[in-house]
C-alpha cells in the first residue's frame, strides 16, 4: 500500500513535503516521457521527451546537468524497459513501482538484464488490456 504524501504549510499555502530534492520523476508513454524537476534546478523543469535512443540520451544528459540522482518512474506497458536500463547504466538510482502494469522485475533481472541476458516476464498487461508474456532482452 502506498504511503501517504506529507503536507507542510508554506506562506502559499499547502504544498507537499520534499524527501529527495536530487530526484526526478518521469511519465512514460508510447511516443514521449515527461521530465520532472524541482523549479530550483534551472531551466525547464517539466521537458518533454521524444521514445527514440537519442532521446533517451539526452534525458539522462539533463538529469545529469541539473545534479539529479535519483529518478522515480511511471509507465504504461513496459516502454520503460529502455529507458530505465541506459539511466541505470549511468549511474542514476533508478526507482519503479513494485508492479508496472503487472509487471514486477527483481534485483536479479534487473542485473541480467544489464548483463544482456534475456529475462522472461508474464503477466504484461497490454494497452487493450489483455495479458501477456514476452522475452525481453537489452541490446545496447
């Protein structure tokens, strides 16, 4: 079950509690992820992000620029996969819920899955709804 958010009272009124001020959190769909920061670390802080590597790159690269180190993500499906493996690779503290639409990766595959081994997961629930299996491997 999911802990409750902390609320502090601020001279605008009510706002959530800061845990991790050097945590991102990201949105992931199909075709774009968006970014979130603290307003403090300058620039944009809630970009928008194309599905391709290139993208991929350039979201750990602003990560990086804005002293992030830990990301939080949110996903449909399992387009995370490919995100979440190159932001672990480079060193982000890379946190998913337990379950991602039905999705629960381990410690274990999480590290095959760094190796290049393939990793069996059940259970996927598509975007229809329907479960599935797949192999899922990452090629870098």
């Amino acid at each position: 079950m999911a802990r409750s958010a902390k609320k502090v009272e601020t001279t605008a009124g009510l706002s959530l509690k800061i845990v991790n001020s050097n945590a991102a959190g990201i949105d992931i769909s199909a075709t774009e992820m968006q970014v979130c920061v603290l307003a403090d670390r300058g620039g944009e802080n809630n970009p928008r992000f194309g599905c391709y590597t290139k993208d991929f790159c350039e979201i750990s690269s602003y990560l990086q620029a804005r002293g992030i180190d830990t990301v939080v993500m949110e996903s449909t499906g399992v387009y995370w996969l490919p995100l979440f493996m190159l932001l672990w690779e480079d060193g982000f503290d890379v946190m998913i819920p337990n379950k991602i639409k039905g999705v629960v990766l381990t410690d274990e595959q999480k590290a095959k899955l760094a190796a290049g081994e393939k990793v069996f997961l059940k259970d996927i629930v598509s975007q229809n709804g329907k479960k599935f299996s797949n192999i899922v491997v990452y090629v870098d």
